[in-house]
C-alpha cells in the first residue's frame, strides 16, 4: 500500500472518525475561556487582549519553591490543556496495530511507510487539537470586542494565580513564540516519545511518561525537563533564571526526530503478531 494512501487512512480514522475526541477538547477549551472571562469579572476588567487569554491558558506556575506555609500551587489548565492531547492520542497506534494495521503491514510489507504514516498522524493531530483551541478562542476575544495582539496587559500579572505576580508585566517580552509556538511543540515530542514508548510497553503505561514529564516539570525548573519549555512564567523573557525558547525548541525537535527514527529502526524487527 503507498505511503499517501497510509496517510489518507490514519488522517481518515485517526481524525475524522475520532471527531469526538476534538469535540471534548474545544468543549474544555470553551470552559476555559468563561473561566477566563470570570476571572476579569472578578477584578473588574473590561478590556484584555488575544496574548491575555493565551496566557492565561499556557502561563503555568512560576519556579515552585517549598514553604510551609503556602500550599502547594498547581496549574490545573495547563496541565488539562496538555495531558489531554497526549491522552487522546495514545491509543489510536496501538489500536490500529491490534488490529488492521496487522493486515495493512502485511499486504503492503513496507513497515517503514506504517510507521510513518502513524507519525505524520501524531503531529496532525496534535496540530489539530491546538488549532481548533485557538479558534475558539479567536471567536471568544472577536465576541467581546478584545484587542488582537499578542501584548499582555498590565494586569494579567494579578488574574494568575500560580505564581505570576512576582513578575510585573512592564518587565516581560513575550510573544507569539511563547504563546502559540512552545505550547504545541512541547506537546508534539512528548506525543511522539509516548507513541514510540508504546512499542514496549502498554498504552496508558507510556502516557505515565507523559504525566511524569509535566508533572515533573511542573515542580522542578531545570533545562532538562521539556515541559518547562511549555510554561509562559518559566520562560527567561518573564523569570531571570526561566529557560530560552531556543532551547526549548532545539530539545523538542530533536526528541521528535530521535522518536521517529528510533521508532523505525525498532520497527523494522518488531514482532506484530505478538502484539494483543
């Protein structure tokens, strides 16, 4: 079977046909932006920008340093945001090798082409996830009359609360690599490192890699922990000591190409009929 109809497949029965899935997402992606919307209420903010809303969204939590008497911050939407795609996309691989893929790979015999098929699908959807999240929220600042820039108003500082006020606003320079870029590149090469740990192990077992990273990340500023690179108030535009964008993306495209070669290479031998 040729490598465009593999993809015509997997975009067929890994997209379209899991509609739902993305239907969830911009249901929870719709919640957000009246969460949003109660939280400007609240401090009696009127005005606010495209940047606020996506900050709001992928912000984080600032450097998490223990205190014993300040309880433990966790940025809840940001980490549904995120383990939400991952979630989505761990079974569809391993459902498909279960099943017709075993025959396709057979038919074909082109392991090669399967497999990169399966990974084009792993960042179409990601891409997909992302893409419809930021139409909703393109729709929700067009219904209430926000400004269309990537800016961060002085106040966004206060509307966080995981961290954000030690930062005043005046001092940050984020834009759209912080605020669009990282968030869906962070999430793409953990998405693809999951779908080839689930060569080895279980699905839900290699999303626990996934939840381990964010969590991980979440807890520990560090250069090593990609999903650092996914969080607005780690970035060194905000905190002096955050992490570089470049970086981030230097370390998310090789984790991609390093899942998608090893992946093959392993796939070439891999024993398809033993997979349950």
């Amino acid at each position: 079977m040729k490598y465009i109809k593999l993809v015509k497949f997997d975009l067929k029965y890994g997209i379209l046909k899991r509609w739902y899935t993305y239907l969830l997402y911009a249901l929870l992606t719709l919640f957000a932006c009246m969460d949003f919307s109660f939280r400007l209420k609240s401090f009696d903010i009127t005005n606010f920008s495209l940047g606020d809303c996506l900050f709001y969204f992928y912000s984080g939590i600032s450097e998490y340093i223990p205190k014993p008497d300040e309880p433990i911050q966790i940025p809840y939407l940001w980490l549904l945001l995120n383990l939400l795609v991952c979630y989505f996309n761990v079974h569809y691989m391993s459902d498909d090798l279960s099943g017709l893929g075993q025959y396709v790979i057979c038919r074909s015999g082109k392991r090669r082409n399967w497999w990169l098929s399966k990974c084009l699908w792993n960042f179409s959807s990601v891409l997909t996830y992302f893409l419809l999240s930021i139409l909703i929220v393109l729709s929700f600042c067009t219904f209430n009359n926000a400004e269309f820039s990537f800016e961060i108003s002085e106040n966004m500082n206060l509307i966080c609360p995981t961290g954000a006020q030690q930062y005043p606003v005046s001092q940050w320079n984020i834009g759209s690599i912080q605020l669009l870029l990282m968030p869906i590149l962070v999430c793409t090469a953990i998405s693809m490192l999951q779908m080839f740990v689930s060569l080895f192990v279980r699905p839900l077992v290699s999303y626990v890699v996934s939840i381990v990273i964010y969590f991980s990340s979440m807890y520990k500023l560090s250069d090593l922990l990609l999903g650092n690179y996914a969080m607005i108030l780690r970035s060194d535009e905000i905190a002096t000591n955050g992490v570089s964008a470049l970086n981030g993306i230097i370390f998310s495209v090789c984790l991609i190409f390093a899942s998608v070669i090893c992946g093959l290479l392993y796939f070439q031998h891999y024993n398809i009929l033993s997979r349950e």
